[in-house]
C-alpha cells in the first residue's frame, strides 16, 4: 500500500470515514472531536481525494462510495433528457 503521497491529515480523514461510514447522528460531533475539523472542511478534505491514485490505494472502498456519491449528486443538464 502506497501512501507516501497523503498528507498525514488526509490519512486520517480516510480512517475517519471508514470508521464513520455508518454514523448518521453525531457524525459533525465524532468528526470535530476526532479530527478538530468541520463537517464542511472534513468533506472538503474527502472531496478532494477523488481520483487521486494514493487515496484510492489506501482506502479503495471509501474512496468508490464517495465517488458514487459525488456522481449522484450532479445537476443533470435538463436539456439532455430528450
């Protein structure tokens, strides 16, 4: 497993969200107190992970469900539904 390309806050993250994966409540309260982030930069940290080679290496299924996540979440060009 290669990580050497992750920052030590990004390994983290990645931990952080395998641990979480299944947390609905309290998951803003587990992630500040684990990781002293926000939600919104927690998820921008994952975010921006997508697609990043070292990420997906060290936590692939995290890395797919956020991706598909992402993917569901895209406006669809109304025009494109003809």
């Amino acid at each position: 497993m290669c990580t050497g390309g992750l920052t030590s806050l990004q390994r983290d993250v990645l931990r952080c969200e395998m641990e979480l994966q299944n947390l609905r409540q309290g998951r803003s309260r587990a992630i500040r107190d684990r990781l002293g982030l926000s939600a919104v930069r927690y998820e921008q940290i994952l975010r921006s992970l997508v697609g990043v080679p070292d990420a997906v290496a060290f936590a692939p299924d995290v890395m797919h469900r956020v991706e598909r996540r992402l993917h569901s979440q895209e406006p669809r060009d109304p025009r494109a539904q003809k």
